[in-house]
C-alpha cells in the first residue's frame, strides 16, 4: 500500500531521514514517535507525496511517486486522509461546508444524509452550521477527522492529532482512530504520547516505530 526502498530526505543540505525501508500493509494500525525534529511530519509528508524523496524509492498503491505526474499524484491523495498537526479551516464558511470541502473540490456532489451522519459519528451533528472560530480544540481536532474521511480514503495519516486536547478528548479521538481501523483503514498516527500508544495497543494490533539517528526503527515491546 505504502512502501519506502533506502529512502532519504535531505532539508538544506543535512540529512533529515536515512536509509528508511518498511512497508504500511492494508488494514494496519502505526505509530510514529521520536523526538522533536526527528522528522515525524517529514516522513509523513513523504508518505502522502507532498515531498519527494532525495533518495530511495516511495510507492504509493504501486506506483512509485516520481513516475506519478501532478494530477496523478492529486487523485492518489484522494485515498489518503490527512490530518494536519496545525488544523487550519476556512473560518466564514459552517462547519459542514468544510468538512465536505474535499468532495466540493473534487467536483463531488456527495449525500447530505451521509455528511450528517459522519458529523454525528464523530459527536459534532449538533455543529454543523458553527463557524470554526467557534469551535473547541478538540471540536477542531474531530472535524479535521471528518474532513480527512470523507472521501473514504484507504489510508488515515494523523500527524499529533493529540497534541493539544486533553486526555479525555485523545481517547475520544483514539477510539475513532481504532474504529476506522476494524473497519479495515490502514492508520498512521505520529504522537509524542506514549499512554495513548498503550491504550491502542490493548485494543488494536498496532506497530510502534521510532525515529532514532535519521533511522526508523521497529519499537520493542517495552511500550
């Protein structure tokens, strides 16, 4: 599904990742950690092919992203949902309008009956006409989420969806995670928050991988 062969990244000359080599297979459960500037969100974006790769090889449903041309690369994206560390909306339009905001640009029409009802599985049906600036982080944090399926992508990339909610809403926003995972979305989630990658692991079969020297390295058990 996703594949890295060798690959590198450089930023400005210093090698950020090195040597990375692993397979995403369909219908697994990821979790990247690291320290910060390990380069998380590098491997992340190399993951979804908003970076190329300086070296190595990254293939994307079988097809290696440099042979991919730029609207090749825009209709591969449609199966890889992201959420994005820094949650950004368009803050004048209701919040259903934004989560539906990727079939719009798709030139998908897409059910209202199912636009609410996934707004409802993630607890904000009774926001769909709120304006983002309205909306709590972890209100946010749900509504990137919706936003991030509702193209019912293969593939869910969460870049420290956590990061700023407390751990009541991060379980809440892990339980979804896990849900879309028995459903048979392969998930990758980058967190700092080794309780949340514990309480995973006691529902759901999921890997653990750490950045270390520039390397991603299978983590023990010791999690």
């Amino acid at each position: 599904m996703i594949a890295f062969e060798n690959v590198a990244y450089n930023y400005g000359g210093g090698e950020l990742l090195s040597e990375v080599s692993l397979r995403l297979a369909p219908g697994s459960f990821h979790f990247l950690t690291g320290p910060s500037g390990a380069g998380k969100t590098t491997f992340l974006k190399l993951a979804y092919a908003d970076l190329l790769p300086t070296s190595g090889h990254v293939t994307l449903f079988d097809r290696e992203v440099r042979s991919l041309s730029r609207d090749e690369i825009a209709h591969t994206r449609r199966r890889i949902g992201v959420v994005h560390q820094d949650v950004q909306f368009l803050d004048h339009m209701p919040l259903a309008a934004n989560v539906q905001l990727p079939l719009t640009v798709a030139g998908k029409g897409g059910d209202l009956a199912d636009l609410k009802d996934l707004l409802t599985w993630v607890g904000l049906g009774h926001l769909a006409d709120a304006v983002p600036p309205s909306l709590s982080g972890g209100e946010r944090q749900r509504a990137a989420l919706a936003r991030a399926i509702i193209m019912d992508p293969d593939v869910i990339i969460a870049d420290e969806p956590t990061g700023n909610v407390d751990w009541e809403m991060s379980l809440r926003l892990l339980t979804l995670l896990v849900e879309l995972n028995r459903m048979g979305k392969t998930i990758v989630v980058a967190t700092h928050d080794l309780n949340l990658i514990r309480q995973a692991k006691a529902q759901v079969p999921a890997r653990v991988l750490r950045i270390a020297r520039r390397r991603i390295q299978l983590a023990g058990a010791d999690l």
